[in-house]
C-alpha cells in the first residue's frame, strides 16, 4: 500500500470507540492503525509518523494530555496534528487540552461525521495532496485533484511516480527526506525497491522540471537525501 495515502492513528482504550473510528476513517480513505495505551500510541508515532491523530483523553496509564505535551515538545514530531478526544465537556477542560498544544478538541459523545470532518481539515495542512488541494512552491503550480502540473505557463508531463515525488517535496517544501522515506512514501512500504531507483527518477523529475528553463529547485544533500528548495 502506497504512502500518499493519509494515515490517522487513533488512541482509545475502549474496543468499541476504536472500532467505529477505524471502520468510518478507512471509509473516507484512511490508513488507520490503532493503539489502546499511550506507551504504545508513543511507540507507533515514532514508527508510523501519522499524518494525524485523534487521542483520548482519559487512558489506562499514561494520560493523552500527556502524550499530546510529549509529541508538542519534539521537534521532529510537533507539526503532527492533535485532536484530543474527551469525557470531559467542561469548557476549562477545552482549554486545558488546547493549552497542551493540542490542534483540536471534541468532546464525548461526539458526532461521527463532525470528527471526521475535523480531521479532513487537520490533514488540509499536514497532507494537503491527499485532500485535493493545490499546492504551490516558487513557480510551480500542482493540482492534485486533475494530476496537472504547472512551471509558469508551461504544463509539464510527469510519469506517475515523478508526480508522487513532487508532491511529496510540496507537501512539505525545505523538509530533507532520505531515500528510504522516499521509497516508503512514494512506492509503498510492502515493495522492494532498490535506493538507486530513487536516484533515477529524481533525475527524472529534475529534467521535466527543468524543461521549460527554470532553475534547479531539486537539492541533493549529501549524506542526507533530497529537499526541494
Ligand atoms: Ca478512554
């Protein structure tokens, strides 16, 4: 299963809650992976690195204001949204959880179709590809609902991979990515693929780019892997 489609971890201890997230999230496309605990939900973040996450408040251990205050502090994990999901319906507690660095708040019972929406526009700034939006980055122009992309005035021809690699530099213009995560998001976890592989397309991707004579916007980094920018 490729990448680009959007994952959501979701936190809940409780089967039944979990279940009817899962079940309406891989409705509307997404990749869901589940975790009861925080110790675990920790554990899957730095494995999976969820383009967003619902967590409960109220967990067996470690609290999900906790979590949320341990995945805010880190750097490299900040920018994932949080949508913390509580019993608590107390307008102090709203601000207690938003003040954790939380992106969003629901509180129980909560409307199925209003979580989802909620984190639809969660993923609108974290995965904007995946939700059809444009995206744009110096003179380029992709449209990810019509597969389309612009230099200028010019419409540039990508093969289907190129157009996954540039999506992913425009989701996140500036972020370094190294092979593996390429091949991990732009041909999927389950395919062997030899590194190199990247190497070819990304030369690729810089000629088609390049095509109309536009600079380079393609940078290597040594040691590292590519950023567009
Ligand atoms: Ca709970």
């Amino acid at each position: 299963m490729s990448e680009m489609q959007p994952s959501v971890l979701v936190v809940e201890d409780e089967p039944a809650q979990r279940e009817i997230l899962t079940y309406n999230l891989e409705a509307e496309g997404f990749r869901v992976i589940g975790a009861e605990t925080g110790n675990e939900a920790l554990m899957l973040i730095e494995e999976e690195r969820p383009d967003v996450i619902l967590l409960d408040w109220m967990l067996p251990g470690t609290s999900g204001i906790e979590i949320c205050r341990q995945i805010k502090m880190r750097p490299d994990l900040r920018m994932i949204p949080v949508i913390i999901i509580s019993a608590r319906s107390e307008e102090i507690d709203k601000v207690r959880g938003l003040e954790t660095g939380a992106d969003d708040y629901v509180s129980k019972p909560y409307s199925i179709l209003e979580l989802v929406a909620r984190t639809k526009a969660q993923l609108r700034r974290s995965r904007p590809a995946t939700v059809g939006e444009r995206l744009t980055y110096a003179d380029i122009l992709l449209d990810s609902e019509t597969h389309k992309v612009f230099r200028g005035e010019h419409e540039l021809k990508l093969g289907p991979t190129e157009f996954r690699l540039l999506t992913t530099f425009m989701e996140k213009p500036g972020r370094v990515w190294s092979r593996e995560q390429l091949l991990d998001r732009v041909w999927g976890r389950d395919i062997y693929v030899d590194t190199r592989t990247v190497d070819v397309h990304i030369g690729r991707l810089r000629k088609a780019l390049s095509r109309s004579g536009g600079k380079d916007l393609i940078r290597t980094v040594r040691g590292a892997g590519y950023a567009l920018g």
